[in-house]
C-alpha cells in the first residue's frame, strides 16, 4: 500500500524532490505536523486516525491507493494510519530523510 502511496503522492511537491518528503509535507499542511515529527524523529510515534489520513491525502491518491488495494478509501486511510507511524519511523534513520528515486524504492530497501 505504501508503494501505491508513493505513485500518488505528488511526490515532487516540496521535499527536495524527495518522495517522502512530498509526503510529509502533506501531513505537515493538513496539520499534523507533531505526528509527523515524532515519526521522523527518535522518539515514541504518534498514532494517526483514518480520519486524519483522508484529510491529509488528496482524494485522487486516496483513491488510487486504494484501488491498487483493493479496499474502500476508507479502509486504505485506516490501514495507513495503522502502518505510515511504524514505516515513515523506519524510512527515516536517525531522524534524516533519505534521498531515493521513488517511494517504492525506499520501501523495498527496507522490506517494508
């Protein structure tokens, strides 16, 4: 889901260029900004909701990851608030966003 995340993001809005970076800017612009933090960072992650999720996502890549899912947008936004905290968290070591081609690639390099 993450990789369909990553093919629907906008990924070269903000971030350097950076896929996950486009990412993170969308969550920092829909306001949650702590959340996004405390994944980044070294400390405990913030938990996130479905609801938060829709909101910070644009409905068309909402909906595209979804479909590529095969869920309802609704259980593809639950599903990422359950599993982006734990996946940003291990994309971003000692708290730096790594520099990829793509956000697929980021996850297969860490098996996610």
């Amino acid at each position: 889901m993450l990789g369909a995340l990553g093919s629907g993001s906008g990924s070269g809005s903000g971030g350097g260029g950076n896929p996950l970076g486009g990412l993170l800017d969308m969550l920092t612009k829909s306001g949650l900004v702590d959340q996004k933090d405390s994944w980044v960072g070294t400390g405990q992650n913030q938990s996130v909701t479905g609801a938060q999720i829709q909101q910070a996502l644009p409905d068309e890549t909402l909906r595209k990851v979804a479909e590529q899912a095969g869920v309802t947008p609704e259980e593809a936004a639950s599903d990422l608030a359950r599993t982006l905290p734990q996946a940003v968290d291990k994309l971003t070591p000692e708290g730096q966003l790594p520099q990829a081609a793509s956000l697929e690639e980021l996850v297969r390099r860490q098996s996610l």
